[in-house]
C-alpha cells in the first residue's frame, strides 16, 4: 500500500483518538524508519521510548522467531521458562526481590497503586490509602492513573475518577510534608518526569523523600515506565539516585518493542499481591519475554555507559548549533529535553523536522527526544544536520 493509501484506511476505520503526525511507516534498520515509497527518517523517538534496540536487530528477531514457532500463549495458570529466567535476570541486576508481568505501563502503574493500597490494608486496615503524587506527574490514562497523574488538564470528561490522591511540588520536601497525613500510604514518582517536560528530579530530594517514606512505613512507589530499561545510562533511574524502591513499575522498551510492562517489588512487598488478588491474561507472555531476555543481554554495563555518552554527545551537539528556536537541553542518558523559546511553537518545530526527515516528540513545554539506544554516531549526526538545515 501507498501511504496515502494506510492514511485512508486508517481514517475511516481506527478511531481518531491520536494527533497522528503526515508519515506511514513501512521497515525500518538501526535507529532510521522509511514510507512505503522509500523516503528516509532519522527516528529520535523509538515508538516513545520503546524500541530501544531499534529496527532488524537479529538477535531480537530470532528470539521472537524461534518462541513463536516453540510457544506463542499459554496463560498464567502454568509455567514458562522465558517469563521466570527474566524475572530472574531482573531482580538480580537491581536488587529488588520479585516481579508482577503485565502488558503496558498505565497496566503496571494500576497494579503498582493496588499492592500501595492493599499493604497498607493489610497492616493498618481501612483509612489508610492515600498515594502523594508529584505535580507535572504523568502516570497513565486509565481511570485510576489519570488521577495518579498531576496535572489538572487531565481530570476532566471521565468522571467519576478513582480518590485517593493528593500531590506536592516536585522537589520540594515541605510540599510534600504538607500533603502528609494519616490517611497516606505511598508516595509515587517518576524520577524524571517525562511527559511533564523530561525534568530529572534532584537526588538530595529524591533520597530524602525515600528516609521519609521509611520512618512513615509508606511505600516509595517508583514509575519508571519510560526512565527504565536503559533509557537514562543504567538499566533503572533509581540507580542513579542511590535508592532501592518498594515497588518500581516498567514497561516501553522491556521487550524492545513487543507490549510487555510490569512490577518489581522487594522483599517487603513480595507477598501482598496473593492468588487472586491480581492478575492479568497476556503478562508474562512467553514470546514477549523471550525478547525481554534479548534486551537484557543486549544491556550490558558496557553498553549502558555507551547509552550516556551518546546522550551527552546528543545534547552537546544540539546546543552547538545555537537554534534560534532551542534553548538548553536537560535529560539522562538517551532521554532528552529541550527548551522552546518564547514566540515558537514547539508542534510547529515537530512538523517541520518531520518534513525533513528526523522524527521527534514533544513533552510538557518543549520538545523530548527518546533515539533507540542503538542509535549510531553517523545517525546523530544525520540528524543534527536536519536540525541545522530545517530550523536555522
């Protein structure tokens, strides 16, 4: 098909509920995507963060080939093998004690609110099932998690939401004292907020928040669904901040680009969720999970130092090219904000590096980059130019 050709097919039977950017996809190779009609893009977003060994990587694909012709589905009321030796390799490369598989990340985050609260239940009784959420938040858009989410634009149509948030100030300790109180049993973060703006939050606070949590017997509840698996230089944010969660919450790039999500918990957490209390129909899906297990090879110690001195190089080279339009950059490892100036519209910006071959996103008031952590020095540069070229 043209793209002209999926574009018609699209409109008239998926429903419109994205802003769809002009371009159909067709194949892609490393970290650059191409149309049906062979025109090339230079991809710094990765499907938002998922496609993390980027497009025709041949282990990923012969895992995936290999499981599907062995076990496509069996559900959770047996074993498999693929679902418990990555359990396995992720609970040993963070620290945490077990792991809850699911499909995506609002999925992982309901889940992670559900053991927050039950806990909590399981130890204090009702009353105590508050979760303190950051402002500028973004945790997903099922019922619950649009609640979750800190950012008042997001409360709206679906009514009624799910109670029992309330949300600080990121970064600041006394605002988020102040939400305090005996009714609270989590406090939930991204410790880069993402969708807000990719705005790193700072470690002095992040740590102080974890010792407050501590001496509350509160849950530090970590969402990494998009800062996990590689995307900010180590295989979890947190481990840039010198803390161990209570839960952490997954998904994006976990299986490089299949849907696959989950929760990690800790020795504390690990038998809250008991049968019957959770569950889901997909997690844990062998094939999924054998690509998972790719990825994990594939993000070595090595490979992730590489992840952050390509995001440094990124970042250096854009704030070179003294773009009218940009300002600083800020982010972790391959996960990259920049500031839009006054006076330029950042979806504007969007369509015209579209137009000339480099895929970008936007986020909170500037634009966000997300590169496969693939992503090639020669792809960068590629992209850099088109940067230079179309917004000079």
């Amino acid at each position: 098909m043209t793209s002209n050709e999926i574009k018609a097919l699209t409109g008239q039977y998926i429903m419109n509920t994205y802003g769809r950017f002009p371009v159909a996809i067709d194949h892609g190779q490393g970290a650059t995507l191409y149309d049906p009609e062979g025109n090339a893009y230079i991809d710094f977003t990765s499907g938002i963060g998922v496609t993390d060994l980027g497009y025709g990587y041949q282990p990923w694909v012969d895992a995936i080939t290999a499981q599907a012709k062995k076990l496509g589905h069996v559900s959770n009321l047996f074993y498999t093998e693929p679902a418990a030796k990555l359990a396995e390799t992720l609970c040993k490369r963070t620290g945490e004690n077990c792991v809850f598989f699911a499909n995506g990340g609002g999925e992982a985050n309901e889940g992670m609110i559900k053991l927050a609260r039950k806990y909590s239940f399981d130890k204090y009784g009702k009353g105590r099932s508050t979760i303190i959420t950051l402002n500028n938040s973004f945790h997903g858009r099922t019922i619950t998690t649009l609640m979750a989410t800190g950012q008042e634009v997001f409360h709206n149509y679906f009514f009624p939401f799910t109670e029992g948030f309330r949300y600080a100030d990121a970064n600041d300790l006394n605002s988020l004292e102040a939400a305090a109180g005996d009714d609270v049993c989590a406090v939930m973060m991204e410790l880069v907020q993402g969708e807000g703006g990719v705005l790193p939050l700072d470690v002095e606070y992040v740590q102080a928040v974890k010792k407050l949590c501590e001496e509350k017997d509160w849950l530090l509840l970590a969402d990494e669904v998009q800062t996990g698996v590689g995307r900010t230089g180590t295989l979890f944010a947190f481990q840039q901040y010198g803390i161990l969660p209570d839960v952490v919450s997954f998904a994006k790039g976990i299986a490089g680009g299949l849907p696959m999500s989950g929760i990690m918990a800790n020795e504390k957490c690990r038998s809250v969720l008991g049968p019957g209390t959770h569950a889901t129909t997909f997690g844990a899906n062998p094939v999924c999970a054998a690509a998972g297990l790719v990825v994990q090879e594939t993000l070595s110690d090595a490979f992730l130092e590489e992840v952050k001195a390509k995001g440094e190089y990124l970042r250096k080279g854009i704030e070179a090219l003294n773009l009218p339009c940009f300002g600083k950059t800020r982010g972790m490892g391959l996960m990259i904000g920049i500031e839009v100036k006054d006076g330029y519209n950042k979806s504007e910006i969007a369509n015209k590096l579209i137009e000339n071959g480099l895929l970008v996103l936007t986020a909170g008031p500037g634009m966000r980059l997300l590169p496969p952590l693939v992503i090639t020095k020669e792809e960068m540069d590629k992209g850099l130019a088109i940067m230079k070229k179309a917004l000079s």
